[in-house]
C-alpha cells in the first residue's frame, strides 16, 4: 500500500458515523395513534372525519395524507399543502397523552442509542416519514430524544420522497459536525422495505430491524446489508452499525 493509501485508509477509519434511525415501529411503538393523527389531521383540513382510514407502511406524512385524501376522491390543493404541517402538529399535540398511556418504546432501543452514544464518532439522528415537530413528540414522549441529535435529521416535512430525506440529513449534520458524510459512512436502521429502499436508492448501508410488519425475509429480500429480529441484543447492533467502517476501508484499498 502506497503512501497516499495508508492515509486515505486512516482517515477513513477515523470518519464519523452517521446514524438514521426510523422512528415508528423501530424505536417506538405508537399503539394505533399515528393513524388517529392522520384521520384528525384530515378532519382539520376538509371539516369532516375520514371514511377511510390511512395507509402508511412507511411512508412519508405527506404522501400519507395525499393518499387519504385521494381515497375520498379529494385532490390535496395548494391550500391543504399550506395547511398541512400545522394540522399534523395540532392533531398529534391532541394526542400526546394517548400515545403515552397506549405506545411505549420498543424492547432495546434506548439501550442501542446509549450504547451507540458512547462510542467515538457517532452521530445519532432519525430519518422519519413524520414531520419534525411530531417526530419531536414522539421520541421525546418516550424519553429517547436525549440520546438523539434532532436539529440534523431528515423528516417527511422536508420532502415527500423518503430516500431524499438521506441527503437532507447527510447535509444538515455535515454543516454541524464539519464531516463530509456519504455512502460509506452514513447507516439507516428501519423496520419497513420502504426503509430498505430509501437506503438503496441513496447507496445508504441498511441495517434491518422486523419489528413492524415486514419479517426479516421480506426486508432481507429487499436488499438489507444487515437484518436483526429487534434491538434486543445491544452488540450485535453495534457490530452492525460498526461494519459500514469495514466496508469502507475494503473500498479505500480496492
């Protein structure tokens, strides 16, 4: 190895690590609330309560709602785009005692993101379809948010298209930490195959967690570097996060 490849390799092994955590259904656990606030939401911006009810599987708060709109044979207008952060807002701050008497945080993840915390290099963040402020009262409802650096993630207010949400966290937390993040140093960690593509589609490395609905064939068929049952098991998720830094320093030698 030349000269210039032993330093790239060393500054490779000292980058920081950026973190995406999912929020629902990886690190919380909402209890059906969530789809409450969607159904309120919808109330705010038409004046009358939905039929339907919404779908999410992972996707962003505003695609969501354009959906639960379409259902009911509404187009989402320039008004109710206006309108809709702040009926989303209104509609989960209703909530918020609900969530706490009927959600709770999933079994390990506040274990994971202290653990995470004590390590060297590590950014910790969420990428999450919810709109910032209700991914504020979600994490914090459950006292996760302190372990979290929420002024850097990516969120559904920010972009309709989840795998955009990537970037949008990539450069919020370089401009903080003065850290160039990319596909080598940045891991998404989801429950969803929706989480798995953002991923891929961003060249993100994906660890996968079947805690929600999608079992650990589905997510692994999509393409997950790395696939756990839960977070139950504090080091293997470290060894998983830990491996991006390994491939990394496969391709600074190749």
């Amino acid at each position: 190895m030349s000269d210039e490849q032993e330093g790239d390799a060393v500054n490779t092994e000292a980058s920081r690590i950026l973190v995406l955590w999912d929020v629902d259904h990886t690190l919380i656990e909402n209890g059906g609330v969530s789809k409450e606030t969607y159904a309120g939401a919808y109330e705010l911006l038409t004046g009358h309560p939905p039929i339907h009810r919404a779908r999410t599987d992972g996707r962003t708060d505003p695609a969501v709602m354009r959906d639960l709109l379409d259902q009911h044979g509404i187009e989402m207008t320039d008004a109710h785009a206006s309108m809709l952060n702040a009926a989303l807002e209104r509609s989960l701050q209703s909530r918020q005692e609900e969530l706490r008497r009927r959600g709770y945080e999933l079994p390990g993840a506040r274990e994971a993101i202290a653990a995470l915390g004590n390590l060297d290099g590590i950014v910790q963040t969420v990428l999450t379809g919810n709109i910032k402020p209700n991914a504020f009262i979600k994490v914090a409802t459950f006292g996760l948010d302190s372990g979290l650096d929420l002024e850097v993630g990516g969120y559904g207010s920010d972009d309709s298209v989840r795998a955009n949400l990537v970037g949008v966290a990539r450069r919020r937390a370089g401009a903080k930490y003065e850290t160039f993040f990319d596909e080598s140093t940045t891991v998404l960690i989801g429950d969803t195959v929706r989480d798995v593509r953002a991923g891929k589609e961003s060249g993100t490395y994906v660890i996968a967690v079947a805690s929600g609905l999608d079992t650990v064939q589905e997510l692994e068929n999509e393409g997950a570097d790395v696939t756990l049952p839960d977070l139950v098991d504090t080091s293997a998720l470290i060894d998983a996060v830990m491996s991006v830094k390994k491939r990394d320093l496969r391709t600074a030698r190749e």
